[in-house]
C-alpha cells in the first residue's frame, strides 16, 4: 500500500510537469526500467486492412509482462497505429499508451522492428480507401492480400532498448512532424486491443521474471490468441542494455551540437573588444589637443595643395614666370614668415634688440 501511495504521488507530480499533448497518454509508473525488446519473427498477416502492433512489455502486479505483438483490423479508414513507450521523468518510468490516428506520433524512437524503427512508420500506407503493405518489411501472404509493393528500408537505429530517456534510454526528442501529429484527432487502443493485453497479463509465462525476456509466446497473428499455429516464439532476448546504449549516445551529440550555437554567443563577447578600439581613437584625440604640431603637419598636407598647381597647370605662362622669382625670393621670405607666424618666436628677438 505504502509503494502504490508512492507511486501514485510520483505519478501526480510528473503528470503536472509534463506537457499536456503526452500527459493525456500515461499509466503506470515504476522505477524499474522494463527489458530490453526480445527478437522474433512476424506472423503472417491475416487479412486485408490489418495493421500490425508490435509487442511492447506492459507493468502488473507481479511486475513486467510481454504482451505480444499481433495484428489488428484498423478502428478506420486512413488511420495508422502509434506504438505506446516507456519514458523517463520525474525519477520514474512511464508509459505512454499508443493510439489510432491519420499520422505517427512519436514513440519514443524505440525500435519496435517490422517498420517501426523508431520514427515514422514504413510497414504500408492506405491508397483509396485501402491499405497497401510494403512486403520489404511485412509478412504477407501475396495469395490472399493483393495491395501489397516493395520498398527498401533502412533502419540506422539498432538498438532493442524499450524505453525513452535516463540512463541507459534512447535519447530521441519528437520532431515537429511528431509533435503535429499528436494534435491529431487520434482513437484510443481498442476494445480488441486491451482485451488482448488483459490475457497476456494472466499468462504466467508471459512474465519478464519467468521468460526472462525470451517468451514463448512472443507474436500471434490475431489478437488473444495464445495457442495454435499462428504463435510465434521469441528467438532470443535482446542484447544487453549497455551494448545497445552505444547506439544511443549518438543523439545526444546532436542534442550538445546546440549548445555550441551557445558558445556561437562568446562572438558577442568580442564586440567587447570594440570598446579598446573606441579608446584608440580617444588618443586620437588627444592628438588634436596637440593642434600646434598639428597645424604644422597640416603644412605638410598643404603641400598637397600644389596638386592644385596642376589647376594652374593650363595656364603655365603666368606661372612660370613667377615662379622663379617666387622660389627664389618667397623662398626665404616664407621662412621669416612662417617664423614670424607664430610672434611668440618674433618677440623675443624684438626685445633682444631694444637692450642694443
């Protein structure tokens, strides 16, 4: 009692915390992470219009149990299957029930195999009114169902991890295709659906404890049906978390690559150099309280005015007949006048002269 409390409480303070589109989607929560996904073939499919549902490991009073994988009819025209998932928060695991809808939510980026590789859905598509299946990833009997086509998928995530987030979980975030499909209007998991997860729940053998993450009763080609030739059992268990954990240290770089855009801010911190920058000009005016070298390094430039000579260059006549004589006597007098130009210097020699 004491343990349900708890968990109970946990799961109130993490349904107040999450967003409300997944918040809508949770169960159980538990702080056992579940197995890893066993490996098993698909049943054939047996008949038109079914889609599959992979098995996921479901929580119940004696722990996890598998609830295997099977084929069910769709709820209605156009809608596809988002598999629930476990997920990390608020210090416990969570599952978040999958629903019926136009478009694939997210699911945690977790492997499910037979076209769900942990985005999207590549197993079919409904083509007026029906569902073709894409043979390349679905067991379908060519005889029976005829929408059927062949398109190569490539699945780059090879991890049999079932749950989302914390140690040792797939580190997948939902794209915006994800996040518009979960506005979508979507159906619950049927009653067909649930009732088959009801009797997985009162297989002994189904137990994560017992199978010990192999089960007997891993697929079946029609919902609650636990015998017979259509059941298939799990030809191994998955491989071992840290090994699969491998894989999923590549998204998290992805999800790091966004906080150099951060460090993109330190370029900020180089605009602080420009405050050096302004103080360099400030003795650039300090310079100019030096006006009187200043002044005389405009004489400098004044001679730059002689390019106006070039203005005179057309009438050279005039000029040249002066400018002998103006650089053989203004030549000496434009020295006394430029000294005579500052009379500060002037002066002196004029009271040096009285004395005599």
């Amino acid at each position: 009692m004491r343990t349900t409390f708890l968990v109970s409480l946990l799961l109130a303070i993490v349904v107040l915390s999450m967003p409300s589109a997944t918040a809508a989607q949770i169960g159980v929560s538990i702080t056992i992470a579940p197995p890893v996904l066993p490996v098993y073939e698909q049943p054939i499919c047996p008949a038109p219009n079914n889609i599959w549902t992979p098995g996921y490991w479901a929580y119940g009073p004696e722990g996890y149990f598998w609830v295997p994988g099977t084929w069910i009819e769709a709820p209605q025209v156009g809608f596809l299957w988002t598999p629930g998932y476990w997920g990390w928060g608020g210090g416990v695991y969570l599952w978040h029930g999958g629903y019926w809808g136009p478009h694939i939510g997210f699911y945690g980026g977790v492997n499910y195999g037979f076209g769900y590789g942990g985005v999207g859905y590549a197993g079919g598509e409904w083509r007026n009114g029906g569902f073709f299946y894409n043979r390349s990833v679905n067991n379908v009997n060519v005889t029976v169902i005829h929408n059927v086509y062949n398109k190569t998928v490539v699945v780059n995530n090879s991890s049999h991890v079932s749950f989302n987030g914390g140690t040792g979980g797939i580190q997948a975030r939902p794209n915006a295709a994800e996040e518009a499909a979960a506005r979508d209007h979507h159906i619950e998991a049927t009653a067909v659906q649930t009732q088959h997860e009801h009797m997985a729940s009162t297989n002994h053998e189904l137990l994560a404890s017992v199978n010990h993450g192999k089960p007997a009763i891993a697929a079946t080609a029609k919902p609650g049906e636990f015998s017979g030739k259509g059941v298939v059992a799990a030809r191994a268990a998955g491989p071992a978390p840290h090994a699969a954990a491998t894989t999923r240290t590549d998204r998290p770089p992805a999800a790091s690559t966004t906080h150099p855009a951060t460090t993109e801010h330190p370029a900020a911190t180089t605009h602080t150099d420009r405050p050096p920058a302004a103080s360099t000009t400030h003795p650039a005016a300090t310079t100019h309280t030096d006006r009187p070298p200043a002044a005389s390094a405009s004489h400098p430039a004044a001679t730059e005015h002689p390019a106006t000579k070039t203005h005179n260059a057309p009438a050279p006549k005039t000029q040249t007949e002066h400018a002998p004589a103006a650089h053989t006597q203004s030549a000496p007098k434009s020295q006394p006048q430029h000294q005579s130009a500052p009379k500060a210097e002037s002066k002196p020699p004029a009271h040096e002269e009285k004395p005599h």
